[in-house]
C-alpha cells in the first residue's frame, strides 16, 4: 500500500515537471521575461517641448503600475517642466507635488513649486516652498533668492496694510477742513501717503540741495493751494492730488 502511494506521488512530480518543461518549450525554452517600461520617449518629447508627444509618451510611464520609482519620478518632473513652460500652471503642480510624495528631498522640486506657486500669486505657499527647498540645500542658489525677494515682498504687502487708509500726518491732530475731508476717504488718505513718500524719495535722490530746495517749494505750493482752494466750486481734491502724484513720478499711475 505504501509503495503504491509513492509511485502515485512520484508520478505526480515528473507530470508536474513535464507539464513545466512543455511550457517552456512552447514559448522558445526560456521563462517570460519582465517588461520593462521605457522612459526615454517621455523625455525626448518633452525636452523637444512636443506637448501632444509627452501626453502620451509619458503618460504610459505615469499610469503604468510596473513603472521603477525612479522612471516615474524622472517623467513626472519633466512633464511638469514641460507644463510649466506652456502655462499649464495647476498641471505642473500637480506633477510637481506627486514627484515629493515620492521624494520629499528634491529641493530642486520645491523651488520649481515655489515658482509656480508664484505665478498663481499664491505667495504663502511660494515662500513655504522656498524655505522647504532651503532646508533641505541651505545654498540653493535659486531658492535663495526668491525666498529673498518674497520674504521683502510679503513684508511690504504687510507694512502696505499696516497703513492702508492713513494719510502722511496724524488725523487726530487734523483742523483744517480740507486735512479732515481727507482722513475720512480712505483713497485720498492712501493718495495723501503716496505723494509725501514719493516726495521723500525724490528729495533724497537730489542731485544737489539746491535741487533739493526747488522741490520742497514745489510740494509747499502744491499742499498751499490743495488748502487754499479745497470747498471752493470746482475744485477737484482727488484729481488735484493724482496730478501731484504724477508730477513727482512723472508717469501717470492711475
């Protein structure tokens, strides 16, 4: 009884290895080999900046499932280039922040969103990303300098707000009617700030005193006759007050 279920088991084995055996014979004598997903089409049609090319290209490497880490990161970071370059902003970061879901230590990565970032005029998320990119390469060049100029650009918006609808003086110390008409319109109180900034500036950029001196006069004559001639029939504050604005920076900014 024994030897009978030995034999069973051995016969078995060798249909099992011959069965294995005429497969492989079947398809040539070698196992079927892994696919490899090929990236290099994605990247030669986005390098060549062939938008209708890379959607395809890359996208068989994107959504395909086999694809390495490393393939999919490398046709992910060059189709958000490619998007990036036609303006394709929300797609470019989207590709953007898939490749850091994949490697968050891309600093190169960060920036390029921070620029993106930018071009939404989402600025919070711009200088977040910047610092991201500093943190992990503390001299990005790159990164550096945008974090640089968001971080005085956001300071300005702040200093800007801080301000809004305050003229150039104390309004709790204004007696003069045409000083009160002004705190109490917020575009003339912002009109009132700009002029006396402008002027200051102006002053400070005086190639002599005695160019200094000539535009003091200038801004003492203007805020004369904004005095003298504010209640009287026809007299326009704010466009007297626009036409100072464009004298002191000779282009007409509104």
């Amino acid at each position: 009884m024994r030897f009978r279920k030995l034999i069973q088991s051995s016969g078995a084995v060798l249909l099992s290895a011959l069965s294995l055996a005429a497969a492989q014979a079947a398809t040539g004598g070698e196992p079927a080999a892994v696919i490899q997903v090929d990236v290099a089409p994605c990247l030669a049609a986005t390098a060549a900046d062939d938008i209708d090319k890379a959607a395809m290209a890359c996208a068989a490497v994107i959504d395909n499932e086999k694809t390495a880490k490393g393939d999919l990161i490398k046709a992910l970071i060059a189709r958000a280039a490619l998007y990036a370059r036609h303006d394709q902003v929300d797609r470019a970061i989207a590709d953007d922040s898939r490749v850091l879901s994949l490697d968050p230590t891309l600093a190169d990565i960060f920036n390029a969103r921070g620029e993106l970032w930018l071009k939404k005029g989402d600025k919070p998320k711009a200088v977040q990303d910047f610092g991201a990119a500093l943190k992990i390469d503390p001299n990005h060049e790159k990164a550096k300098a945008n974090h640089k100029a968001m971080a005085r650009e956001l300071e300005r918006i702040g200093a800007q707000m801080a301000v809004a609808g305050k003229p150039s003086f104390n309004c709790a110390r204004a007696r003069r009617a045409v000083e009160k008409a002004i705190c109490a319109n917020r575009e003339l109180a912002d009109l009132d700030r700009e002029i006396y900034g402008s002027h200051l500036r102006v002053i400070r950029e005086a190639q002599s005193p005695a160019e200094a001196r000539k535009i003091q006069r200038e801004q003492d004559d203007f805020v004369a006759r904004r005095n003298a001639g504010y209640g009287r029939p026809g007299y326009d504050l704010k466009k007297a007050m626009q036409d100072r604005l464009q004298q002191i920076n000779g282009v007409d900014r509104y």
